[in-house]
C-alpha cells in the first residue's frame, strides 16, 4: 500500500514549549505533545537533533541548564523532574506529583521548579537525586503555582501568575512574595536580559513586554498561544507557541525572524463542513480547504482561559462543530462563527468522541466504558442530563458514527466496529459490524463497507460490503497513550466529504492527508 502524501502541513515540532540556550549557543526546544527535545540553530533555525524517547525523554515541558553544561526538563503529566549530568549520565532529580512545569537554575546552581495546571507547589529539588524535595510554596493557587520562571538577579524566583494576571518575586527561603507587576491578560512566563530587566509575554495578548518600575512596555507583537522564551547571549528574544509549534526570534531592529515554522501540532479528529475541513488539534480547532488545502483559519485554546478548552477529537453539527476533550472531560457544541459555546456538556468520564443522535448527543466515555446519550439543556435550571445508555462494559470506545439512522462505534482494544443503536434507540444487544481489526479509531461508513484506521500499526484499511479487506494506505504511527489517558490518545481521525473524498489526520507527522475516490 502505498504511504501517504501530505493533503496540508503544519509545524516541525509538535507544540514548542520551553526554549533554553545550551552553554555552546545551541537552542533546545522541549515539546511535552511530541515526546522530545529539538536542538536547533539559533541564527538559521535549522534543526540539529531530536531527542526522544530512546533518549529517555518523555513528556518534557520545561527545561533549564547548568553552568556545568548538566541540564533538567520538568514532565507536566508525570511529575518527574529529569535530567543529564554534566558526566552525561541520566538522572530523577525529583519524582513529584503531575502538574510540574517551569524549571530554572539560580546563579550559584541550586534548582527550582513549580507546579502549574495540575498543582501549585513550588519546590527547591536536588539535580542530584539524592536530597529529598523542598516546599517553598503551596499558597499560590488555585489551578497554578507559576509558569515559566526565571532567577532574579535580586536573588529571588521571579514567576507569572497564569490565573491572577500578574507577576510575582519569591524569597525561595520563606515562600514570601511580593507583586512585581499586573494588569497582564495571562502573563505565562518571564525572563531577565543581561542588563537584569524583566521580561514578560502575555499570550491571550500574544505580546512581548519590559517591565521597568512596575510599568509594562510592549517589546514585540506576536500572536495568542505563546508558551515560553529565552535570551541569548546578544539580548535577543526566542519565542515559542504551544499552539502553533512556532520558534520566533526578535532582533535587535525589532523585526521578526520565524526559525521554525507553526501550524498544526497533533492533528486529532477530523470533520467536513461544506467546504472546509475542520481537525482538533489538542489546543486550537483549524480549517482546511477541501480542494486545496489551504489553511484557512484557526481558533486557539489558552488552557484554564478560553471556552474553546482542549480538543482531541471533533464532528460536524450543522455549521457548527461537537469537541470533546477527556482532559476537561468536557463535550461541547462550539461555533466556528462567533467562536462561542453553544453547549457545554461537563463532569464527564473522559469522553474521546461525540455526535449528534436522536434526542441528543452522543457520547464515548472511556473510563465509563460506555456511549451515553445526553440532553443538551436550556440553561441553569435545566442543566445536560443523560438520557439513555446505548452501550456498556466496552474495553475502550473510540469513535462514534452516524450512518443513515444507525449509530457505529469502534473500540480499539476489542478491535472491532458495533453497531449500537438505530432511530435514536439503543439495540436490544449490539452487532458486530466489523471484527479482527488492529486498534480501530477513526472511521467512517459508506454504501460500500467501511474505511477505517488502524492507529497502531498505522494503517487506512477499507472493508467493503462482502467484508473483503483492502489496505489503502499507512502513515506515521503516533505515539503510544500514557497508562492514564484513553489509548487513542490524540485521536487518529478520519472523515469523508460528499464526494466520497476521505481526509485523514497524521498526528506524528504534522499533516492532513487526502485520499480521492474511488478508492
């Protein structure tokens, strides 16, 4: 079967995160969504290397670096503090709980790190491994301690507060703190150019400020969705975007360099709406021509911020579009026109898909091994509500399609496609539609049987109406799920239009794909 070719492209690194100069003048990026740290030149932006997994990365957030050339990467969804030692030996400087997220060095090499998303501490830890973490801090909640962090030359941790709109300094001795400024949209992380002058990106106003005195001075004008940035040793600003995946570099005129393009970062589910071809894309939603290609727009998620929240997985509703994320557990019903909520359907047990059936909507839950039908509700008084259960007890359920007035789901640990339901009922017990695949995700259903991906071996398989199997083609395996989250992970979507054209989401590597019927 022959490998797909890219329909569209997006970033080269699956979401930049935390940007730090290597004591040579390289730059690492870390990339929590693409597992890895990419190295790449600072003047040309051309990649260098990739550390991955067979380095023993894994989830990395933020990373910082010694004078003695040893550096640290926190891991947001496992809480280990990692690192390489100046003999270049792997080392557990801290095993902390999940949320650990910016890391810096001080001047005389003592290591700090804070909890931000999933916890507020904020800790001294040992880059030995040896000495057991300290406590600075557990009162700078709720929802985050600090972001991207940086040592003052004060000889204080300077920090932002996401969910307070303002920067603080802390005594790392006593936990004291005191406002250095406010008044940001969501301050996500600061840092200090050589001459000691505090800098801060806000990344809903997607600007770059200098903070001298408590007053704000815009430096850069970039865009929502920045995560982090560094100096290097000439004061010029590199910038990263969680949402976008870009590297920006500020120079001394004042103009704007893109090292490393942006785009899409984990492209998940995949819809078609009249023209355009909408994907989840774990922090934004994005639209593609149909025909072309071309990307058309984006709507980005700040996380804790924005109504759009994450997004692993998307269906076409009308114009609009059902999200679901089982990081918020959240399904909703969000227009693409005004960028709004029209539904919110939460408390939710890690849903990974959702349609619009019968009487409602639809949903996959993972830890609820079920697919639920929920009201929507009219307001307070009349919150969503479930309504029916359509099936239970099933391993893992992935996708959910409607076809005609029947309802499909695929689980991908059974390795099979049922069909649940017909005319907004469930059935008495539901029907093998397809049996004996390789972990099912995404499908859609045709006329003619069923096209469907098999995510692991990574696999777009048809099986026609007297069950005879074709493999259309294969594409990039994304990776595998942590041991908590749903094993389809970033969902491996696909979708069909009304020429029976199919769209197909390559998440590991960055692209849309496009296979043209008939196949």
């Amino acid at each position: 079967a022959p490998a797909l070719e890219p329909f569209a492209v997006g970033s080269t690194i699956s979401g930049a995160n935390g940007p730090h100069f290597s004591n040579d003048g390289e730059l690492y990026i870390t990339s929590l969504l693409g597992n890895e740290i990419v190295i790449i030149d600072p003047e040309s932006g051309d990649e260098i290397n990739r550390l991955t997994s067979e380095d023993g990365i894994s989830g990395p957030d933020d990373i910082a670096f010694h004078s003695d050339g040893s550096f640290f990467w926190t891991s947001l969804l496992t809480g280990t503090v990692s690192g390489i030692n100046a003999a270049g030996e792997s080392v557990v400087a801290a095993q902390l709980s999940p949320g650990v997220n910016p890391i810096t060095f001080s001047d005389d090499g003592r290591l700090f790190v804070a909890q931000c998303f999933l916890g507020v501490n904020v800790y001294e830890v040992d880059p030995t491994g040896e000495a057991d973490e300290r406590l600075i801090t557990d009162k700078l909640g709720p929802g985050c301690g600090l972001n991207g962090m940086d040592w003052g030359p004060d000889g204080r941790l300077y920090g932002p507060r996401w969910f307070a709109q303002s920067v603080i300094s802390l005594d790392v001795e006593t936990g004291e703190s005191i406002v250095e400024a406010d008044g940001f949209l969501v301050p996500a992380a600061v840092k200090f150019d050589s001459a000691g002058v505090l800098h801060v990106i806000d990344t809903v106003a997607g600007l770059l400020y200098k903070v001298e005195d408590g007053v704000k001075e815009v430096v850069a004008e970039l865009e929502p969705g920045m995560d982090n940035f560094a100096f290097d040793a000439n004061d010029r600003p590199f910038i990263t975007s969680f949402a976008d995946g870009w590297v920006k570099r500020v120079n001394e005129d004042g103009s704007i360099t893109t090292l490393q393009p942006g785009g899409m970062v984990r492209p998940g589910g995949v819809t078609v709406i009249g023209d355009k071809v909408w994907l989840a894309d774990v922090q934004s939603i994005r639209a593609f021509d149909r025909t072309t290609g071309e990307a058309l727009e984006s709507q980005a998620n700040i996380l804790g911020i924005t109504e759009l929240g994450t997004t692993f997985n998307i269906a076409a509703d009308g114009d609009n579009v059902i999200v679901s994320s089982y990081f918020d557990n959240t399904v909703k019903v969000w227009n693409v026109a005004t960028q709004e909520v029209v539904t919110a359907i939460p408390d939710l047990f890690a849903p990974v898909a959702a349609v619009r059936y019968g009487a409602g909507i639809a949903i996959a839950e993972h830890q609820g091994k079920s697919v639920k039908l929920y009201s929507e509700g009219t307001g307070e008084d009349d919150p969503p509500a479930e309504l029916a259960v359509l099936a239970e007890e099933m391993p893992a359920p992935s996708d959910l399609v409607v076809f005609g007035d029947d309802l499909y789901v695929s689980d991908r640990s059974a390795g099979q496609i049922w069909r649940i339901a017909s005319s907004g009922e469930a059935l008495e017990a539901p029907e093998v539609a397809v049996d004996g695949l390789e972990t099912p995700e995404g499908f859609v259903v045709t006329d003619n049987g069923f096209v469907v991906i098999e995510a692991a071996p990574g696999r777009v398989v048809h099986i026609d109406a007297d069950g005879n199997r074709k493999v259309l083609a294969t594409f990039l395996a994304g990776t595998e799920a942590l041991p908590i989250f749903p094993p389809s992970n970033i969902f491996d979507g696909i979708a069909a239009d009304a020429d029976g054209n199919l769209f197909i989401t390559g998440q590991a590597s960055r692209a849309l794909y496009r296979i043209e019927a008939p196949y």
